[in-house]
C-alpha cells in the first residue's frame, strides 16, 4: 500500500515513513506544504494518508475533503482535540498519544 504522510514536523515524519515501511507499505512524501500535499491529493497518488491538521499554521481539512471524494482511506494524526475536529472527519481521528506502529497498522487495515 503507498501511504502518504502528510505532516510538517521533520521528526514525526520520518518516525511515520519508518513506520510505513517496516509495516511493508511504501511511503509517499512526506508532504509538509500545504499546496504540495493538496496536488498529490488531487492526482490519487497515493492509496492511503495520514494527515496532521496544521502544516505550517494551515489547515488541512481541504486535502481530506479531497481524500473523502476520492474514498481514499486516511486517519487524521493529531494532538488536538476533538473539539478543533469537524463531526465528517471524528471517524477518522487518532488522538495523540499513541504508537505510530498502532497509527499505521489501523490504516491499513490491520487492527
């Protein structure tokens, strides 16, 4: 599965796209601009993300709402709460604290 990590914090990402590819999927970006990250959102070309809400102090519910009319499967990664978290995505949301191993085994399917 190519997973994309949408994320600005250097460290999360590689910590993510260690993850990935230990798990056997391939990572695609990271991805920590917003417009880079909605151009591969907009071309598919990826099958899954993980997507943190803040890149650079902006919001990232544009590219999940690209993900959601693409039924491209993502979790939102986040140590905001719920409350910053439109109702359409709450099914989405992994809430920080968690291992990234748990973050990206629930992505693809396999918890």
């Amino acid at each position: 599965m190519r997973i994309a990590v949408i994320e600005d914090e250097y460290l999360i990402a590689d910590d993510l796209i260690t993850e990935i590819r230990r798990r056997g999927h391939e990572p695609v970006g990271p991805f920590a601009e917003l417009s880079h990250a909605l151009h591969a959102a907009s071309r598919a070309a990826f099958d899954a993300a993980l997507l943190d809400i803040d890149l650079q102090g902006q919001s990232s519910f544009g590219i999940a709402d690209i993900l959601l009319s693409k039924n491209i499967p993502f979790l939102i990664y986040t140590g905001y709460s719920r409350e910053v978290i439109p109702m359409r995505y709450i099914p989405r949301l992994v809430e920080k604290p968690i291992s990234i191993a748990d973050v990206v085994d629930r992505l693809s399917g396999t918890r």
